[in-house]
C-alpha cells in the first residue's frame, strides 16, 4: 500500500481491497514510525484525519468516489487549513490555528482527499533546504545527514520515504522542484496563476505557485487535476476552461523539440549531475524526441533579480504579522514600537529577518529606481528569452539543481551559496512558466538527481507527458532509499 | 506688504458600495467593533484582496464628472507602515498611475465663477479605528472601517482665500452625491478634507512653505483652520521666522492648529504595485456604459437654467445645490410653462427649501409632489390666492391637508378678485378715514400704505393686493 501509485490507491479503494480508515492508518503508522527521524511533520492530527477518511469510506460506499477520494494527502504547513495549526515553519504563527480552508484545501476536501498532515518547511517558505523551520531542520531519507532541500522539504521527504502517497507544496524560486530533485521525488511547479494563491500564506506575491510532489507524473497530473481551478478570490487566478492533465500521457515522443540551454551545463554544475541529465537527454532522444541547443542569454541575472524581488514582495507580505491581532507576541513591551521590533525579532528567524530587511531596503526611496525596478526589467528578459526559446523547442531540459543533497548545515553560514542552489529553477517564477523535476539518476553518495523541464504558459499536459514517458523508460522515480525500509 | 493665500485640498469621499474596497464585508456605518471586519479585513495569513467593481464605477463617473481622464489602465499600490489599525502593515492605495487625472471644478464666490483643476483622483482603502479613551492603558482596534472604499480627490494649489476652499469643498460635496458616489455624511466620515496652506508675497511666483492640515470634517472647520493657519504663517514670516513643512492638527474647541509632525520625521511609504492585484483595466465598453449612465450634471444645469429659463446665476446655483432640489424644480416645471420658471425658482429656493430644513427631511419625503406644488403656483399664477396665502397653503399640503384647491376651497382663502367688490369696500375705506386720505393728497405716502391696509382688514385678506392699489390709486387721484 506505502509504495502504490495514487491510480493503484484509488482501485484498491474501488475495490474494497482496503478502506480509506486502513490506508490512513497505515500511512500515519509509517508517520509515527519515521518522523522522528525525519522531521517531514510539523501537525499530525489523527483524529481529524480518520473522520475524513471515514466520511471518504462512506462516499465510496455510496458509489460517490472521485479519483481521489479516500487518498491520503500531505500539505505543506504553508496552507491554511480549518481547525488545524498553520505555522507556516515559524515560532510567529507557532499558535496559529486557522478559522478557514485555503483554496486549495476546499478543492482536496471537495474531492474527498483525506489531509494527512502538515508538512515542515523553511519558514515561510525562505529557504533551499528545509533547515530555516523553527520546528527544526528535515532530513533527507536518502541520508539524514543531508537536507532533502526546500522549502518544500517536508513533503519531498514525505513522499520519499513513503509516509504520503502525495503531497503539496508551493514553488517561488525553486521550492516544489529542488526538494523533489534532492529528496528523489517528483514535482511540479504549474504556470503562475493556475492555481489559487487563497489560504497559502505569501512569501513572494507574483512569484508564489502551488504545485503537486508525488512519486510520478502519473500522480502529479491527478493531484493537479484536483489543485487547478479559477478562484475569484485570487485576482492573479486565471479562468481558463478546466482541463484533464493525465490527457496526453501516453502520447509518444517522437518529434518532441528538447531544448538545452547551454547557460545550464556551464560552470557550477556538479559533475556527477552533468553526467545523469546528460544520460536523461540521451534516453529522451532514443524515445524519439529531438536535441536542441538554445539560448537563455540572461540567465546569469535570474537570481540577482529574484533575490531583489522576492524580498521586496516579502517585507510588506509580512508586515501583517505584527503581534497585534494573532500569532505570537513577544512578552514584555515597554510600548507600540517596541511591541512591534520584539514580536519582530523574536517570532522570525535569522533568514526572514534577513530579507525583510533585504526587501526593505530595495523599496526604500532612492533606492527604487536602482533595484526593484531594474529587477522587474531584468524579469521582462527572462521571460523573452524563453518566448524566444519556445520558438524552437517544445520544452526545455536541464538539471533541477547544481548539485545534489548537501549535507546539513554546509551552507547555511554562506547564504549567497544557498540561494545558487536555486540558479536552473528561478528563471521558470520569474517567466510565470510551468516545470517539472523527475529523478534521473544517482549521483554522489547515492543521492538522487533531479531532471528539471520547462513548458510553455499552460503546457502543463505536454510536461506531463514527457515525464511519463521517460518514466515508462527508467525507474528513478521507483527506486526507494534504503535504510529506512 | 500683501500677501497671498495658496491652498490645495485632498477630499477624501467615502464611496457608497454596499461592501469594501476589496472585501465583501458590508460598509454600514455604526455596527459594534469588529463585527464587519472580515478574514480579509482582519489580515488573516493567506488572504488576498478583490478589487471592489462597484468602487472602480464610481471612480469613473466622478473623473466623467469632473471632464478628467480616465486612465484605461491604472495601478493599485501598496503604502507600508505599521500601525495597529492598518492590519495588513500596508494601506493599499494608488500611486504612480492613478484612475483619474486632471479635470475642474468650478465654484461660485462673491467676486464670481472660478475654474480650479484637479491634479488627480485615486482609489484607496480607508484604515480601522483605534480607540484610546476606552481603555486603561490599552488601546482598542476596530476594523469595521478598515478596507472602506475612498477616492482621494487632489486639487492643484489653486485657492487663493478660506472662502475659496469652502466654495470648492461644497461644490465638490454636492457633485459627489449628485453623481451618486459617496453620501456625502460629514458627521460619519465620508467626505472630510485636509488642506495644504502656504501664504508668499504677492506677486512671488515660487511657492511657500506648507503645512497640511488633517481630518477637516465640516465646512467651518475648514474655514477656521485655513484662517487661523494663514494669521499663523504670516505672523512668523513678519516677525522674520520661517514655516516648518509640517502636519497640523486643527483643534475646534480652542480654534487652532497644532503640530502633529514634521517632515523629518516623514515615513517612507515603500510604495510599490501590488502584485495580489492586476492592473486596473478600464474597457472603451465599460467606460461609455458609465457615459451613458450620467446625470446631467450641476454645471450644465445651471448654464441651461440661465440660457433657457431665463435665471439668475444666483438662482441657478441655489438649485443645483442637489439633483434632488433640481430634479424637484424641472419636474414641477413640466406642470407649468416656462415663464413660470422664477416664481418656480424662488418656491424652491425659499419657501421649500425652508421647510425641508424645518421638518428635517429631503425632498423624497416631502408630502408634496412636483405636480402638487405645480398646482399651488398655478393658483398664485391665476390670482386665486397671493403668496402670502400660499406659504400657509404650502404647510397644509404637507401636513396631507389634500391639494392645494382643497385647502384653498376649505379654508376659504380664495383672493377676492371681483373690482366691483373691492370698490365698494374702498369706498367705505376712503369715507372712514378722511385724514389719511387728506395725508395722501398731501404727499405722505405712507398714507397709502395704510389705507392698503386698512381694505385687507376689511376683506380679511382676500382682495387681490395688485388690484387694491391700482383701485385705490385710482381713486385716490380724482
């Protein structure tokens, strides 16, 4: 059951093989056997989870089942979720607890999903690795002593270790696809506004992307089919007819257009890494599809520009949380302005602080000019390199990451190293542009390597596709990591 | 050594939706704390901001108002402060492009039309309400306000004298309700100014110093506080001082203005575009929907009031004080004919506006309907009663008394118009009471006036006064 596919999980269910109440149980059995380990959970709610998936049985019963009804999901702790504890992987909202359902959790609930839990992260989503969380840094199953990278790590790692069939997490510079590339799992990142930003607590505003991880892109295009939808609640959210995703599966590759941009194989590249998206890109040429070279000529200036614009979107997102109406508050307040700098100072963490006071800065007056609006010229580049590359290509291949899992604590002194982390995975936020990490491969240490693809705006099915299809070839995505069993 | 006045006015008009800028919490004034704030309005972690269609309407109708432009693709954008009222550590406003630039407005004062130009009108969200009276070493936040829809209204620093500033805040207040945006209830809060005063010598061109006066919510205050801040500004100029680019307070009790910060303790707002919102993208089919959808406005009024009915500026003005009052006027006129239209005018202006005033009430609750009152020129018009019998007449329909004939008809009001009656009671006039008749031929004038009033005693006030004269004169020059 731990290792099924959420296709087999909902046939299983079908099928009375076992109810929803036994899969739940057992997912949070392999929660309690490993998370202490793992730290992948901020919030298990047993009892919560159970009703609902008494209430999935009872639907299924009834013959009213959707594809995922009954089924497990885990949600990153960045969705607000009624009656449950959000946090948002920090001590300020360390006794939040919500009084309403994000969007995306109305859709799951809608669909009959059962919320398995809360998954740990960086806080409020600032972070590579997963180890800014107040509730303590993940581990990554592969190896503990290594990060399963972030901010999504809690649900890269959950899925990993098979403690959830399927899980969510949201994406601003990289955070869906570099967890799963580090963690061995996959994800994906959808275009910007296809999913509701309503209830997931805001790092950066026009960045932000909720996205699906899962064990393959089979999965990924059902848990998307669910996640995806106009809400007008979401001024970003984008209305558009609603579309299957599992659609174009099967379709085969021949005459597919892989783009690679040589700006991704250049210096910073683990070689060990280089060498698995090389043997990825020769796999995807033998199933037919076509290699070629593009140019992405302003790619060296992606994380210059996110790391101007995120923070600035950051410093005002967070100013709400001020101690005044919810959250923690610092204790003792000599007045106001004091309130305010100690519930400040003490409910973020150092990484938080750092770019709210980033953010402040490049927002300030004079400085404006100089950088927030140079940043947002550099994005308009970024995203016409890629109208331009898609002009060739049909999707764009490279490496998730420069590197693979590393170790925790290595990078968290030197956070210029940390944000380089993000170098492949922040032009595709910058763009609004959907992609995908699927594993390809072993690296260093044994430890997974993520393959990261690019579509065009809404082109979620054809990236779909091409996972699927190279998934149906390898088995990257199947292999488990050992120790944990 | 003169000096001139230079004032400019930021209006905050308080926009009447049912619900908030980018909420759907209702905007009623008066519910207990708290009870309309919202996830939205409160902050919640996750939420996010709707812009209010309704709110962005009446943005356009007043920039088609005011002969502005109407930016097809404006910008909302975020102000950063902290404060325990403001839930979101940031008031969303606009900044760069807002909906509305430029346009007039023109006002009337003594000395005649005046043409001021609006700099711009932008959309914005109102702020919650802190409360320190209430609590002992606390304060109380209530978020019923926060996220209410304004528009701020800018004018260029074109006023030159309190008086000005008055005359535009008034014209401003009857064009907004009159086009329907905001209700226009100062006590509430949903038209209130803040007045940029500065004074120069007379024929400088740069301009002078100023200071911004907050939260003005009535039109006298308005006066007072520019004319206590010009006597203050000159004082310390002509004692060789200079003025501090400052925020004031204007204290009503003790008729003053007073420091509230200067610009070096200035925030800096970090304004940038909020990325939870969109552009604002006005449609050419949107934009001439709300064309069509306008009033005729007070300006237009007034010209064709004069142009075609012949009015004073002065009358003109008077009634277009409100589309209730104008719209009350040209509908009793459609009863009449146009030569009625000063009689008309001066009943409006005067008489019922007096009772308006006096019963509290606007004309939607008047007891008496356009073609009612129509009927009541009408009697005055033909003779049947004077106006002096009128205005009792008027009162009785408002009370539900019936139509003006009834009341004429019950209370035997009708003017007695036969000449032959009225002669006659001249005649006994004239014959009881020689002397003044003697003073008259004497050249004492006021003679007449009471021989004039000596026949209304007799016919109880009845005879028509135009033929008493003409009667007595008549007789009185044999």
């Amino acid at each position: 059951m731990l290792d099924a596919s959420l296709k087999e999980l909902a046939a299983g269910l079908a099928h009375r093989k076992f109810s929803s109440v036994e899969l739940t149980k057992a997912f949070l059995a392999r929660i309690e056997a490993l998370n202490g380990k793992l730290n992948a959970f901020i919030t298990i709610d047993s009892d919560k989870s159970l009703a609902q998936a008494r209430a999935a049985d009872a639907l299924i019963a009834k013959g009213a089942g959707q594809p995922l009804t009954g089924i497990p999901v885990a949600h990153k702790d960045i969705f607000v979720a009624r009656d449950w504890l959000t946090t948002c992987g920090s001590k300020i909202l360390s006794n939040f607890v919500s009084p309403y359902d994000a969007h995306l959790i109305e859709r799951f609930n809608a669909a009959g999903a059962v919320l398995l839990g809360k998954t740990n992260m960086d806080e409020f989503a600032m972070g590579s690795s997963s180890e800014s969380s107040f509730y303590g840094p993940v581990k990554n199953p592969w190896d503990a002593g290594c990060v399963p990278g972030g901010s999504s790590g809690g649900s890269a790692a959950a899925i990993a270790a098979r403690m959830a069939p399927a899980a969510t997490g949201t994406d601003t510079g990289g955070s869906i696809r570099q967890p799963a590339a580090l963690s061995g799992v996959s994800g994906l990142k959808p275009t910007y506004g296809l999913v509701s930003r309503y209830g997931m607590i805001a790092f950066a505003s026009s960045l932000d992307q909720a996205g699906p991880l899962a064990k393959s892109a089979e999965d990924l295009a059902l848990l998307l089919n669910v996640m995806a939808g106009f809400d007008a609640r979401d001024s970003t959210s984008i209305e558009r007819k609603p579309e299957d995703y599992s659609r174009e599966l099967a379709k085969p590759l021949a005459g597919l257009r892989v783009g690679v941009p040589k700006e991704h194989f250049g210096e910073g590249l683990a070689p060990d890494v280089g060498k698995a998206v090389e043997t990825a890109l020769a796999q995807l040429e033998k199933l037919g599809a076509k290699r070629v070279p593009i140019e992405l000529p302003n790619s060296h200036l992606s994380v210059p520009a996110y790391y101007v614009i995120a923070p600035a979107e950051a410093s005002s997102n967070l100013s709400r949380f001020d101690g005044a109406r919810y959250g923690y508050r610092a204790k003792d307040y000599k007045d106001l302005a004091d309130m305010y700098r100690r519930t400040r100072a003490e409910g973020f963490g150092a990484e938080v602080r750092r770019r709210i006071l980033i953010g402040t800065y490049v927002l300030s007056h004079g400085y404006y000019d100089a950088y927030y609006l140079k940043a947002q010229k550099i994005r308009r580049l970024i995203a016409n390199d890629f109208t331009g590359a898609f002009k060739r290509c049909d999707v764009v291949v490279g490496p998730t990451s420069p590197t693979v899992a590393f170790k925790i604590g290595a990078k968290t002194s030197d956070p210029v190293q940390m944000y380089l982390n993000d170098i492949y995975t922040i032009p595709a936020n910058l763009a609004g542009l959907p992609a995908a990490s699927v594993p390809c491969g072993f690296g260093a240490g044994g430890l997974p390597v993520g393959l990261h693809l690019v579509g065009n705006y809404f082109a979620e099915a054809r990236l779909l596709n091409v996972a699927h299809q190279y998934q149906r070839e390898t088995d990257w995505h199947a292999r488990q990591p050992a120790g944990i069993q | 050594m003169s000096w001139e006045i230079v004032i400019g006015l930021e209006t905050h008009a308080q926009l009447s939706t049912a619900s908030k800028m980018f909420s759907g919490s209702s905007t009623a004034f008066g519910a207990a704390p708290n009870t309309q704030a919202s996830a939205v309005d409160i902050a919640l972690p996750g939420v996010l901001p709707v812009a209010n269609r309704g709110a962005v309407e009446r943005a356009i109708r007043f920039g088609l108002a005011v002969g502005g432009t109407i930016n097809r693709r404006s910008v909302f954008a975020r102000k950063n402060y902290f404060y325990p009222d403001l839930p979101k550590g940031y008031q969303i406003s606009q900044y760069e492009l807002p909906i509305v630039q430029g346009g007039t407005i023109s006002i009337l004062t003594k000395a005649g039309e005046k043409s001021v130009s609006l700099t711009r009108a932008h959309l914005e969200e109102d702020a919650g309400k802190s409360l320190h009276e209430d609590f002992q070493g606390m304060s109380g936040i209530d978020l019923n306000r926060a996220g209410t829809p304004l528009l701020e209204i800018v004018s260029e620093p074109e006023m030159r004298s309190a008086e000005e500033a008055v005359a535009y805040a008034k014209t401003l207040h009857s064009l907004v309700r009159w086009i329907g945006i905001c209700d226009g209830n100062m006590q509430e809060g949903s038209f209130r100014c803040d007045a940029n005063v500065s004074v120069r010598r007379a024929g400088d061109t740069k301009l002078g110093t100023r200071a911004e006066i907050k939260n003005l919510n009535s039109f006298r205050f308005l006066e007072k506080a520019i004319e206590f801040e010009v006597k203050r500004q000159i004082e310390i100029l002509e004692n060789g001082g200079k003025i501090v680019q400052e925020t004031r307070l204007y204290d009503a009790e003790r008729d003053e203005t007073r420091s509230m910060r200067t610009k070096e303790d200035a925030q800096d707002y970090r304004y940038f575009p909020d990325p939870d919102l969109l552009p604002l993208e006005v449609s050419e089919d949107w934009l001439e929907r709300a064309r069509k959808a306008m009033p005729e406005l007070p300006q237009t009024k007034r010209d064709r009031y004069q142009r075609e009915l012949g009015l004073s500026a002065y009358d003109a003005n008077l009634l277009t004080e409100s589309l209730d009052k104008a719209s009350y006027f040209e509908n009793t006129l459609e009863f009449l004919d146009a030569t009625s239209a000063k009689t008309v005018a001066n009943w409006v202006n005067g008489e019922i506006s007096a009772l308006l005033n006096e019963r509290g009430v606007e004309f939607p609750q008047l007891l008496v309907p356009p073609k009612a009152f129509a009927e009541l020129v009408a009697r005055i018009r033909d003779g049947t009663i004077s106006a002096n019998t009128a205005k009792g007449v008027l009162h009785g329909m408002a009370d539900g008394e019936g139509t003006a004939d009834q009341i004429i008809e019950k209370r035997g009001l009708k003017q007695l118009s036969d000449s032959g009656a009225i002669e006659k009671i001249v005649d006994d006039v004239l014959a009881a009471n020689a002397r003044q008749v003697e003073d008259y031929r004497a050249g004492k004038d006021k003679a007449f006036n009471s021989l004039v009033g000596q026949v209304m005693k007799a016919t109880k006030g009845k005879a028509n006064p135009g033929q008493v004269n003409d009667i007595l004169r008549r007789k009185l020059a044999r």
